[in-house]
C-alpha cells in the first residue's frame, strides 16, 4: 500500500470518528464518549499530515508547524478549561471565529501558491468563496464575542440607511468575485478580503442580544462552509466531508431557533429587533398595580403544594443561583413534591445553553421537560417558579398581535395554579418588552437578587 | 474536472447524511452540539498544516503560521470545552451533589 493510499485511509477514519460524535449526541449517555472518539479521530488526522507529501516532497517547516500548534494548545486550553458555563456563548463564538479565520487564511495562501500555474476558474472560485464566507465567519464572530461579553451594547447597532450600505457592501463582494474570476488579480484578492471582512461586522451590528443565539449558529454553520470549499481546493476529502457536516448542522439549529422564537429567519438577521422599547413597556409599568410578596410567603406556596415546575431563564446564570436553585428542588423533592424543570429552547444565550448551566449544578437531566411536555404540566402544576425568565413565558406573545414577541412559542406559566416570579426589578425583559404575566392575579412577585431570594425560600423551606 | 465532481458527490452525501443525525439530537444537547461541531470544523488544521508545510515564500510562511495558531486554537479549544460540558451531564443520583462547586462568582 502506498503511503499516500495509507493516510486517505486514515482521513476516511477520522471523517468516520466525526460522524460518530455527532451521533453520539442523540444521548447525553454516549456523548461524550463520542465526542473523545472524535477528538482522537482529529488526531490521527493530524498525525497523519506529517508523513504527507505535498507538491512531490515532504512537508516543509516541521518546525514552525509544530511552535504553531504549540502556541495555539498553551492559549486554548486554559481559556476553554477555566471560563465560566455562563460564557460558553461567547467562547463557542470565538473559538468558531478562529476557525473561520483559519479556513480564509488557507485559501489565500493556496490561491497565492497555485496562481503560476493558471489554476482552472472553478479553483479560484472555490477559493474565493473560502476567503468570503470565512472572513465574513471570522469578523462576524469577533462582533458577536464583543456582544455577549458586553464590550459593546447587546441592542442592535443601527444607522440611517444600514440595509442599503449592507446590500452595496454584499454587492461589493460578489462584484469583486466575478472581477478576480475574470482578470485573475491577486491584488484585488486582499481587497475581497477587506470587503469580506467589513461584511461581516455590518451583518452582525444590527443583531439584537437576544437573537445573538440565532447568529452564532449561523456563523458556526458559514465556517463549516469556509472549510468545505478549503476542501474543494486542497483537493481534501476530509475537509469537505467534516466541513458539510457543521455547515448543515449550523443551519438546521439556525431553523429549528428561529421557529422556537416563531420568527422567519430573515426577521431575525435583517429586522434590527428589539432597537427600542415599546410604547407599553416604557408606560404601562407606572399605572398599574402588581402584587409582591416575601420570601417566606413563596416558601409557604411552595411546601403546600404537589407539584412545582420551575421555570428558569438566563438571570439564573447572570445571578450564579443555580446551584441554590438546585439546593431548593432538593428540600421540596425531600418533602415528596414533585419538581420539574421546564425549558424554553431559547432560554439562555445559545440553544439548550439553560441545560448545560443547570447541569452544571448537578441537575440530573431527566427532570428537565422541554416546552411542550412543560406546558401540559403546567396546566396540573400547583405552583410555576419563574426564576430569571421574562420573555418566554411573556402570555403577549401567544394574545397581542401588536406585541413584537407575537408568535413565539412560550411556556404558559399562567396555567399554573400560582405563579412566584423572582425578578430583580420591574425592567423589561431582553427583548425590551413589558411582562402581561406579572399583572396576572394569581402573579406573586419577589423582587430582590435571584441568588438572595432563593437561599432566604430555601431557609424557609427547611424551618417549615 | 473529474475531481471536482468526485468533491461535489462527497460533499451532497455528507449534507444529507450531517442533517439527517444532526436532527436527532435532543435540545437539551444543543450546546454541545454546537460546540463539537465548532470543534469538527477544526480540522481546517489539516488544511492549514498542508499550506505551511508547501510554502515557498515569505508571505505564505506568515500565513500558514497565522493560520495553524487560528485553527489549532479552534481543534483544541472545541474539543476540551465540549467534553467539559458534556462531562456535566448525568442523570439521577450518581453521586454525592455539588463536590466542585464553582458559583462563587
């Protein structure tokens, strides 16, 4: 067998590895086996790329390869191993940037490599379409790292005229494609790259906090298309085959987001949601009245019923509470009160990121039901704790057609017998819009720290 | 042209094959999902290995260089925050609650 027979053997494992990840995740069970399977997939790959030859010689620069990989391991994996669950967005954000970046990077060089020797059209178009969606991958990423961790504002970025300036930027690209096509210029080459990058911070500007989620996964699926079309170029299987798996996963979560926030997707990218604060919100808080109560007035709710469904959303994590949260499931469980968690697929900051924060607090994952099962629940539940979460169980979204959130598939925390809500304030959600829940009759409010209410119930719970 | 029509097969069965898997993974692994695909699509390494070990100029030993650091911060940094979250998951009572609690923010 030949030795360039052997390492295509090896890449057909590794491509093989990475589709059993992926089916490794049907279950939290297999997981992350699946996911080491994988990881060691990727480095039989790797390994294998040392013994390649390219261009008829052996690779060049061992040892630059190596100081590269060396750098890259003594940055990743402290910062993957120590930032907090509550992060992960951001992190998944700029590790899929990076990513993207790597991939434009690989396309220029290969473009820069093989232009002496007249490389067909649909080469150059393979590449230019790598440094595009790569660029626009990478840029677009760093925007939304930038968004979640707060070193610009969640609210969408907009200015006079932003769609046509993003249609002429877009039109811009493509005209630059056609024109590298035809004249095969590697000067126009960086100017792509320049436009590409800009691309990507014009489309992400406008993006609300809130739909940062939508994006992200957006963005995961254009550098698993960046890598594919590095693929197509480098004449690589692998690339192609690992880079068509994300690029498909990207956009399937993307779909199944925007339908769990019952928006179209273009609504989502293009409509700047949630720039201001409706009319309602800023003066239906003054006029009318809410009904508040203590912590212990909760505990006394709580150990009197059957059935509790908590109903958490991301002010759980901003609040680290959690763990408390868990603490107070535990006493109400002990008591022979059966809790539930119910989980809205847009709770959090990234899909399902509420199951892997309340995992993190040793939560066991079968009690977390997803909408629908959470919904039928609700209607024999005797208490629904919302603790951090506004705008899915916002009943707006499911009875006011003028509510910007109308359509969205919510938990109907209204149809438990009593509603607690812990909330810090009266302020409206992310998504800027007032709460109808909080004026519900059977509404009981607790103002105060997420964090500080819980541990006061769970005091009370105990001395009960 | 041949092998563009090979890629091209390759790359329609993998979509197919990536959306039917992908759409049987629970929501409640999403995030992982997320991140071990970002994780997957590290394997532009290989890509990026390929063009630093071919490269015959200046300006391509800068950007292959650029570009393994990129990509192996993403292969790396993808696979370890995954299995860190995945290893999270657990169902009912395995053991003793809360031993490493990290809420102390």
């Amino acid at each position: 067998m030949s030795r360039e027979t052997l390492i295509d053997l090896l890449y057909l494992f590794s491509a093989t590895t990475f589709l059993v990840a992926l089916k490794g995740l049907g279950s939290p069970k297999h997981a992350r086996r699946g996911n080491m399977v994988a990881a060691f997939g990727m480095l039989v790959a790797i390994v294998a790329t040392f013994f390649k030859y390219v261009d008829g010689h052996p690779l060049h620069h061992v040892d630059l390869i190596l100081l590269a990989m060396l750098i890259g391991v003594l940055v990743a994996v402290p910062t993957a191993r120590f930032v907090q669950m509550t992060a992960m967005p951001q992190l998944v954000a700029i590790f899929n940037g990076v990513g993207g970046g790597a991939a434009s990077l690989v396309s220029i060089t290969e473009f820069v490599h093989i232009k002496s020797s007249n490389p067909a059209t649909y080469v150059t178009l393979e590449v230019l379409l790598g440094v595009l969606i790569g660029t626009v991958s990478f840029s677009g990423s760093a925007i939304a790292f930038a968004k979640l961790q707060e070193l610009m504002t969640g609210r969408p970025v907009t200015y006079p005229g932003q769609q046509i300036i993003n249609a002429v930027i877009g039109l811009a690209a493509l005209g630059l494609i056609v024109t590298i096509l035809v004249s095969g210029s590697t000067a126009l080459l960086w100017f792509l790259l320049a436009v590409a990058f800009v691309l990507g911070i014009a489309f992400v500007l406008p993006i609300g906090g809130a739909d940062v989620p939508v994006l992200i996964s957006l963005l995961n699926s254009f550098t698993g298309l960046a890598v594919a079309a590095s693929g197509f170029t480098l004449g690589s299987n692998l690339l192609i085959i690992a880079g068509t798996l994300v690029g498909a996963s990207g956009i399937l979560l993307t779909r199944l987001m925007s339908k769990a926030m019952g928006r179209s997707l273009s609504n989502v990218l293009f409509s700047a949601f949630g720039s201001n604060i409706t009319a309602t919100g800023a003066s239906g808080v003054e006029g009318r009245s809410v009904r508040s109560g203590s912590p212990e007035d909760a505990a006394v709710l709580l150990t009197f019923a059957s059935k509790v469904v908590i109903i958490p959303g991301y002010g759980l994590a901003v609040a680290q509470a959690q763990h408390v949260l868990r603490e107070l499931a535990d006493e109400l469980e002990s008591k022979g009160i059966k809790v539930l968690y119910a989980i809205h697929p847009v709770a959090g900051r990234m899909p399902g990121h509420m199951n892997v924060l309340l995992a993190e607090a040793n939560v066991p994952y079968d009690e977390l039901v997803e909408m629908d099962e959470a919904n039928s629940e609700l209607q024999t539940a005797d208490v629904a704790l919302v603790v951090g979460a506004n705008d899915t169980v916002n009943p707006a979204a499911a009875s006011d057609p003028a509510s910007p959130i109308y359509g969205m598939p919510i938990i109907h925390a209204d149809l438990a017998e009593n509603v607690l809500f812990l909330k810090r304030s009266m302020r409206p959600g992310f998504a800027g819009i007032d709460n109808e829940l909080l004026y519900n009759p059977t509404t009981t409010l607790i103002f105060g720290d997420a964090k500080d209410t819980l541990t006061k119930i769970v005091a009370a719970v105990k001395a009960s | 042209m041949n092998a563009l029509l090979q890629y091209a097969t390759v790359l329609v069965l993998a979509a197919f094959v990536g959306t039917e898997i992908i759409s049987k993974v629970p929501s409640i692994l999403h995030t992982p999902l997320m991140s071990g695909s970002n994780a997957i699509h590290g394997v532009i390494i290989v890509g990026s290995m390929l063009i630093l070990g071919s490269a015959n100029t200046n300006l391509e030993e800068v950007l292959g260089f650029l570009a393994v650091i990129l990509a192996t911060l993403n292969v790396v940094g993808g696979f370890v925050v995954t299995d860190r979250m995945l290893e999270m998951f657990k169902a009912r009572k395995p053991k003793a609650p809360d031993t490493k609690s990290k809420d102390a923010a």
